[in-house]
C-alpha cells in the first residue's frame, strides 16, 4: 500500500500528500499563484509514478487560486479520475466559467470523493 506524507513547512503550496484509501489526498495551502505552481505540479507528477488511482485535491485551506491550477486539473484528469474538496464562491465561478464544472466534480469530504471517484471509475 501506498502512504506517503508530505508536508510544506511553507504557507502555500502543496501541504500534504497522502493515500487515503483507494484515493489520494493532495491538499493545497495559500494563495496558488505561478510562483508555487510547479510545486503542485511536482508533487501531482510524484503521485502519478507511484499511485494508480484517483486524485483528490483538498482546496480547503486555499485562499486563492487562478487558471494555472484549473489547467493543472485538467491535464491531470486526462490521465486519472480527479476530485475537488473544499472549493469557495470564487473557485465555484472559475469552474463554472471555464465549463470546467461538469468535469471537476466537487465534494464535501475526502470520503464522499472516494466514494463518487471508485464508483464512476
């Protein structure tokens, strides 16, 4: 089984990455701008290579974030199933402007996106 933790000393940027059951957890922190994308990025390649199931992108603690991240999205769900938790007001309306909505599903909790992430795959 896979379980690594990581974890950012830093405000923003990729605060924690985890397998949590047949899903896996990365959780966003801060403002993500271009200055920590290719930390996200990083850390989504990291999880490509070792884990085959689906990504979960907890954006709980994110406080911003701008199309860099809707298209890191997507070019990730073109290789897994991915899943959002935690959006806000202004994430929501990105999604729903960029059409993005009805391929990003967003749930309540890491148990609700592995729960509709298993079941759709």
């Amino acid at each position: 089984m896979y379980s690594q933790q990581q974890h950012d000393g830093g405000g923003t940027g990729v605060s924690a990455s985890a397998q949590r059951g047949s899903v896996w957890v990365v959780e966003l922190r801060g403002e993500l701008d271009l200055a920590f994308i290719d930390d996200v990025e990083r850390a989504t390649a990291d999880v490509l290579r070792m884990f085959p199931g689906p990504l979960v992108y907890d954006l709980r603690h994110l406080s911003f974030a701008d199309s860099l991240l809707v298209n890191h999205l997507l070019i990730t769900r073109r290789q897994r199933p991915v899943g959002l938790i935690g959006t806000n007001r202004y994430l929501d309306r990105m999604l729903e402007v960029t059409g993005t909505s009805e391929v990003l599903p967003v749930f309540a909790s890491p148990e609700a996106a592995e729960a509709g992430l298993t079941r759709a795959g």
